[in-house]
C-alpha cells in the first residue's frame, strides 16, 4: 500500500510536480500526469530544468539506481518527499487517472520563468499585433529557462544573446532538449560595450567576457540596430526582454529593437533605501524612478505596468512592461 499512500500525498500538493529519470523509453511507454522525463545519466547536465529549491517535487527512480537519485538531489538542495520506484506495479494500477500509456499527450514543466513575466505574459500577447510569429529578442539569456518557456508554453520564436558562453551552450542546449530547437531562431555571445555598442565575440580574441582586456572592453562598439540586423538578421522585434541585467548605456536603445506596438520587458534589482543586499552592488542596481523617468518622457512610449517587488531571496527588483505606440 506504500505506493497508493505515496501517491495519494503527492496527489494533494499545491504544485504537483514529478521529475522522471527512467530512460526515455520507459517514460514513452507509461508515466505519471504530469511529469517531466529527465534520464539519471543526464541529470548533471539538465539542472537548469529543476523546480526551485524551494518547491517539492515527487520523482520516479529506475529500480538499478534505487537509492542514489534522492540522496544526489538532496545534497543539492532539493527536495523530494515522494519518491516511487519504475518497478513497483501497484505505482501503475492505483489510480490510473494518473498515468498515461504511450507518448506523452503534452509538455509538462518543471520549472517557471521569470514570475513577472508569466504574471503578465497574457496582457503582452493580447496587445500585440497579430502578424502571426511573435519574435522574442533575451538580452542576458542566462540558462535559457525564460526563453525556453515562451518556446514551449507560448509559441515564440525566440533570439538570445549573453556574454557567456556557458550560457549561450546552456539555453541551446535546454531548447534541445524541451524538443523546441526550432523556435531557437539565433543564439549568440555577445557583449554591451562601454559606449553603449555591440560586438559579438567572433570580433575579439577570447571567448569569454573575462578574457577581454581593458583596451577592448572600452573599445567602441557597432549601434544596436546595425549590429542586430548584421548578426541575427533581424533588428526589431515583438517582444525585448531583459531579466536581471544591466547596462545603463543600453537602457534608451531597447525601444529602437521593437517594432510598432511591441512590448519592454525589463527586471532588475533596484536600491529601494529599504533592503540591505551586497548583490548585485549599488553601482550595478536600478535607482528608484529611474526606469519610469527615461521611458516616461518619450511620447512614442506608453509604460503599462511599473512595480517594485520582492524575489524568492527577499532582494527587491523593479519590473516594468513598456509598449511602443502603434
């Protein structure tokens, strides 16, 4: 009966989540609903995937790694309450409503994006014009997992740039493996200079942002709008998002990538004078009003929503929605 009382836990939990490490045969051929099919061997590489360390979530071992999965996970400051084996049958039979047989029906995730951005994603589409693919530009793309939600939950085709490598790798990589590659349109590393331009790092000598000298990292840059249209081909798009990065030069060039009617996303740590934080450090966070203050006074700009709010960790960061006149 341990299975049925397991699931029936599990069952209950606000967010429900289950992590698979069965080999994707395995998971093809019967599964949990709902449930997202990472294989044990991968799980080092695809932990960009997981929920918050925060959030609970159940997983099914395979039974030749019965034991290691949960204590691997917990080291790392996940948690796993529920915990079902591929090999116990009464896992199958005890409430079939949650198992599907068969391919999965469709994409569960594990993880959220930005939680502004998913607050406010329907209020974006249903004000953008509907010229059918929504084209989607991440500056400061991280591990991808924005992007790679807009991809599998929403449909955007999506281009994304950062300064590192590892994360450029990263966001491929995620996409790839969500089956959403072709939504992928470009990836590229590339860096904000000091003057407010662009280069990508095909231009320089070293690959990572580290690696560049201080003669390079003051050297002028390409204008965004000639460096986009050069590099990704495109240089305007339906949606700009930009999600705990900052380059204050960058700042009055967003609105330029967006084509009429296209939506700003923007959110990043702010010095409210009421959090003390040491990350990121003053110089390197928003001052109150100042995002309203440099779209506010341009008449092509409409500022939709403005707010100040907490993440998981207690730091305050402004978020703000801004709308280009059509």
């Amino acid at each position: 009966m341990q299975a049925k009382a397991v699931l029936a836990r599990w069952k209950q939990s606000p967010t429900r989540l289950c992590l698979d490490l069965r080999p994707a045969a395995a998971y093809q051929t019967r599964h949990l609903v709902p449930s997202t099919n990472i294989p044990w061997q991968q799980i080092t590489q695809r932990c960009a995937e997981l929920p918050p360390k925060n959030v609970p979530f159940a997983i099914v071992e395979p039974a030749h790694f019965r034991g290691e999965c949960v204590p691997w996970l917990e080291e790392r400051g996940w948690q796993c309450p529920w915990v079902f084996c591929d090999d116990d049958e009464e896992l199958w039979t005890a409430d079939t409503t949650m198992v599907e047989h068969g391919p999965p029906s469709q994409r569960w995730l594990l993880f959220q994006p930005c939680p502004f951005l998913a607050r406010h994603i329907d209020l974006i589409e249903s004000r953008l014009n509907d010229d059918g693919k929504k084209t989607c530009l991440d500056i400061g793309c991280g591990s991808g997992r924005d992007v790679a939600w807009l991809m599998a939950s929403k449909g955007w085709h999506v281009y994304a740039l950062d300064s590192s490598n590892g994360a450029v790798e990263r966001t491929q990589a995620l996409a790839e493996h969500m089956g959403v590659k072709d939504h992928l349109v470009k990836t590229m590393q590339a860096k904000v200079m000091a003057d407010g331009g662009w280069k990508s790092f095909d231009e320089t000598k070293g690959g990572e942002a580290m690696s560049l000298s201080k003669e390079q990292q003051y050297s002028p840059g390409m204008p965004a709008d000639l460096f986009f249209r050069d590099k990704l081909g495109c240089n305007q798009f339906d949606m700009v998002v930009t999600i705990r990065f900052l380059v204050r030069s960058l700042l009055p060039q967003l609105p330029n990538l967006l084509k009429p009617g296209g939506m700003l996303v923007i959110s990043h740590f702010v010095d409210d004078g009421v959090h003390e934080y040491d990350q990121p450090r003053k110089s390197h966070r928003l001052q109150l009003g100042e995002l309203a203050e440099l779209y506010g006074q341009r008449k092509d700009l409409e500022i939709l929503v403005d707010v100040i709010e907490e993440i998981e960790d207690g730091r305050p960061v402004n978020s703000i929605i801004v709308s280009t006149t059509c």
